[in-house]
C-alpha cells in the first residue's frame, strides 16, 4: 500500500507500481476545476485518481485487465465517484470522446524483440524496438480526442527520442513545453506538455 497525497494506492501483481515517472506526472498536472480528463495506461489508478479531486469526470483506460481491477479496487478504497475505469488499447474505449486534458504515462523503454516477457507487466515499460510503438500511434491520435483548448501531458525518456514528440506535437498545432524533467543515471525523464489554441496557463 503507497500513501500518497491523501489517498491509499493498493498496488497489485501484474501491475506497474508507482515510480518517479507517475509521480511527476501526477504532481505536474495542468489541469482546471471542472475538467474532463482521459488518463490513458492507468496502472493501479493513481493520477487518474489525483485527477479526479479537481475534473469533473475522469476516464482512465488499461489494456492490462490486471490494471483494470486494481484501478476499480483503488477507486473504491478512496471512494471516488467521478472515475470511471475502461479497458482497452489507447483510445478505443473513448472513440467517440473529447477531453479537456489527456494524460499518458508511456511504457517509453526501448527493447530488442526478444528483451520482454510478453506479459502485461511487459506492457508497462516496454516501447519497442525505438520506444516508440505506443507514443506514436497515441500522439497521432490524440488530438481527434481533445477539445478546443484541450491540453496533452506526457511522459517518456530521452531514450525515445523527446524531440520527435515535441516536433509531432507542434506539426498538429500545438504549443509544445517540457513542464518537468528529472534525470536519471542513464536517461532523462520528461513531462511534454501541448497546448490546443493557447500557451501555458
Ligand atoms: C508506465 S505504466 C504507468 C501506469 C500508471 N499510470 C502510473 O503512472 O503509475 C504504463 C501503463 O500503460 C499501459 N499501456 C501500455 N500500452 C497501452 C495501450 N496501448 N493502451 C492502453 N494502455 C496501455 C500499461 O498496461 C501500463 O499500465
């Protein structure tokens, strides 16, 4: 069980347990009293959680159906009531859905084909062969999911190139800011953060 910023996180086996990347993410969050919030890769629920002090409503997705049950246990532990928790590949549970802020803490890692162990924990961490495979198809989508000022924050390394993100990011439209950084021995991790149709506020 983690304490963390009032509530209880039970963590859960195949699950990713909470580390400095949802930490940073979940302490940096741009985000507004009445919000409509997607937290994509969920985990055991913890920033969706946090998010949903301030939004409206939260919805927060998994494609490991562990996580799903962890984050569906933690949202009663802390009996929060605007979380929802759906289960699927990036936005296919939302398809038809536009949010204020979208956040993603990306499995950012990249690994040789053979270096995971093809479990849903693999999918916590595991980008693929450029850590890319799951921060591409999410930063080409996510825009169809964001509402007019809507605001996109997510983390990755500097093993994933952080550059093309901020790049693709600005291509779509987007004011593009890295809104917190912290290093480690042999990467960097970062918070991007992209605003629609304004700058940081
Ligand atoms: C680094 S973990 C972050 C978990 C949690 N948000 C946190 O910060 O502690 C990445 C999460 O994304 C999920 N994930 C990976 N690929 C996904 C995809 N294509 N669609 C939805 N979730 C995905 C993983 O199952 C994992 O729970």
């Amino acid at each position: 069980m983690i304490e963390y910023s009032g509530m209880h996180i039970k963590t859960c086996k195949n699950v990713y347990n909470p580390a400095e990347d949802s930490f940073m993410l979940s302490n940096n969050l741009l985000i507004k009293k009445g919000d409509f919030v997607l937290e994509i890769g969920t985990g055991t629920g913890i920033i969706g959680l946090n998010a949903s002090k301030t939004a409206l409503k939260v919805v927060a997705t998994d494609i490991n159906p562990y996580a799903i049950k962890c984050a569906i246990a933690n949202k009663k532990l802390n009996d929060v009531k605007n979380l929802e928790i759906r289960n699927g590949n990036l936005f296919n549970p939302v398809l038809n859905e536009k949010f204020d802020l979208v956040l993603f803490n990306t499995p950012y890692l990249p690994s040789e084909k053979d270096e995971g162990v093809d479990d849903h924990l693999d999918d916590a961490w595991n980008g693929g062969i450029n850590g890319r495979e799951v921060i591409d198809p999410f930063l080409d989508n996510v825009k169809n999911h964001l509402n007019n000022k809507g605001t996109v924050q997510l983390v990755q390394s500097s093993l994933s190139d952080i550059e093309k993100s901020c790049q693709k990011l600005k291509k779509m439209g987007f004011n593009v800011q890295i809104t917190a950084r912290e290093r480690f021995f042999f990467e960097e991790v970062v918070v991007i953060s992209g605003f629609l149709n304004k700058s940081i506020d």
